[in-house]
C-alpha cells in the first residue's frame, strides 16, 4: 500500500490498537553514495585487496564494515597508505593540499568525491578567484567542510553556529557570498543565511543549491509524515549529517518521538510504549536492506502493516569515477 502526495496533512493522533508504519520514500542510498561504494567495489574486483581508503567512503557503520571484511583498510590521512599503492578518495571531497601528499607519495588515487561535493568545490574556487569572502555554512569537523574549505583557505570562513555569524569578518560588502554544505537541514541553513543577511545586507546567494537534492528529498518526506507519527526510527550512524537532521526534521514536523538507528537491534522496546504510528526512513548513506530488517522487527512486534508515503522519485544517477570508467567498460 502506498501514497504519493506532495504534503499530507497531519491526520488523528494513532492508538495502539491501530499499529501500522509509514516508510518515507525517497530514503536511502543517494546517487553520489552508490557511486562512491561502487568505486571500492570495483577497485577491489579490477586490482585486488588492499585498497586503501582515506576516511570513511561514506558515513555508515554496515557499509564500512562489510568493505572493511573485504579487504578495504581505511586510513584517516594520505601518509598512512603506503607509497605506490592505491587509494580511494570518499565521497565527502579531499583538499586540493590532500590531491599533492598522494602526488608526492605516487599513490595511485580514484577520487570518488560526489559530483554534487565537487560543485561546491568550483564555487568556492571561482568566487575565490573573484576575491569574494565566502561564508561556508556547515558544521566544523565534518570531511565535507574541511575538503571544501581547503580549496581556498584564506577566502573561506566557516558558520556553524549563530556565534559564527557573529564572529564573521569580511573585507568588502559588496563582494561575501554564503555557501552550504551538501547535507544540512534546509531550514537550518535558511536560519544561517538570514542572520547573515542581517549583517551583510549585500550577502550574494550561490548559483544553484547547495544543499543536495537527496538530503532536500529526504527532509520533505519526514515532513511530510512526522505530524501522523507517534514515533520516528531514522536509520543512519551518528556521524552521518544528514542522517542526524533526519532526526531533528521530524520532531520539528511534529513526531512525538524520533530516534537514530544503525541496526533494528538497537530499537529500545519502552520507545514503542503507547505508540500507535511508526515512521521509518533513512539516511543517504544507507543501505535498504537495513531498513528491511527494521521493518521485519517491528512486524514481529505488531507493526506489520506497512504504508509508504511517496513525495519525490529519484531517478539521478553519476557515472563512476574516471579512473574506473575505462578499466570497468563503462
């Protein structure tokens, strides 16, 4: 059973005799994620473990996991892979300083970073080259921020927080633009941009959207049932971004509860106390399978019937990384 709907009202509140779930749709895996775990898989099947891998090629605790028991070893910096051997860029972007260390130690590299990542990257290069200030609204320690920051150093200044937007300092007004990163909550980055707004009254938009079109797809979806849901499972690992918003989105649209989740296992029993209507949806970095096996657990609890609650169909896909493409017939 499902509906297809651009908002949907929130309907009565749920009793626990009524027990049934709502699975957002679009949820999961993102065109630049299957790319990137792709990328790994061929790597592994066209030269053999191992393949190194700087970070995490995306932010999910299975994925990482089941490359890892398939000879993938991941590494936090360049110059822990050992010099002429081969490695793997994620998802999230590398800085062009990360691109020279792997020249310098002739690593052989196939950059997986997602093409939506790699348009921020040429925004800030070309408003760079443009002497524009440019304010990056993102969250400090996350390998987006830092690979997309790294493109130009001295023009770029993070905004995580309303104190940075109190802290920021340009140079001229009529030339500071604001820039996101891919995975934030819409409506944060909207908050950001307009205190910016307040003090840079000239504060130049990007060119397109920042904010990608998975992690924007995933948030209408969440809205969209939230106001119906006693309780909201967004499956994810907790250094996953917009997994995280997930969760933030739908107590914001109105689920009474919501919680972030890698396995079904991992579902507390008293958060089903009293709960009639159950969402269910995850993050781009995720694969349906999970979902599937939180949807079995929660039938064996009662929550069999299932109805899926459709606001977008995705139907974006990236070719494979150029290093691949050529090796892989594609």
């Amino acid at each position: 059973m499902a509906r297809t709907l651009g908002h949907m009202s929130a309907g009565t509140p749920s009793t626990e005799s009524a027990k049934r779930v709502l699975l957002a749709k679009p949820r999961g895996y993102c065109a630049g994620v299957d790319r990137a775990v792709i990328a790994v898989e061929k790597a592994l099947e066209l030269y053999g473990p191992p393949v190194y891998v700087r970070k995490e090629i995306v932010h999910n605790r299975h994925v990482v996991d089941t490359l890892r028991e398939r000879g993938v070893i991941f590494v936090d910096e360049t110059s822990e892979v050992p010099e002429g051997e081969l490695v793997v860029f994620s998802a999230h972007g590398v800085s062009p300083a990360v691109h020279a260390e792997a020249a310098e130690r002739n690593l052989r590299t196939i950059d997986a970073t997602c093409p939506l990542v790699t348009k921020v990257h040429k925004e800030v290069n070309r408003f760079a080259r443009d002497d524009f200030d440019i304010l990056l609204i993102g969250h400090h320690g996350h390998e987006e921020v830092e690979g997309t920051s790294g493109e130009a150093p001295e023009h770029v200044q993070l905004v995580d927080t309303a104190e940075d937007v109190a802290k920021a300092e340009i140079r001229d007004p009529s030339k500071v633009v604001w820039l996101s990163q891919t995975t934030l909550s819409v409506d944060e980055t909207m908050e950001r941009v307009d205190q910016l707004r307040e003090r840079f009254p000239n504060l130049a938009d990007p060119p397109s959207d920042d904010i990608c079109y998975a992690t924007s797809n995933r948030q209408v979806a969440v809205k969209a049932m939230a106001g119906e849901c006693d309780l909201v499972l967004v499956v994810g690992s907790r250094n996953s971004s917009n997994s995280k918003r997930l969760v933030e989105v739908a107590l914001q649209a109105g689920a009474k509860d919501a919680h972030l989740i890698d396995y079904a296992r991992e579902v507390d029993e008293s958060w089903l106390e009293g709960v009639g209507t159950v969402g269910v949806t995850s993050g781009a970095s995720v694969p349906d399978v999970l979902v599937m096996e939180l949807l079995e657990w929660l039938a064996e609890r009662g929550w069999g019937e299932v109805e899926e609650v459709t606001t977008a169909n995705e139907k974006i896909a990236f070719a494979l990384p150029r290093e691949l493409r050529s090796k892989a017939g594609k």
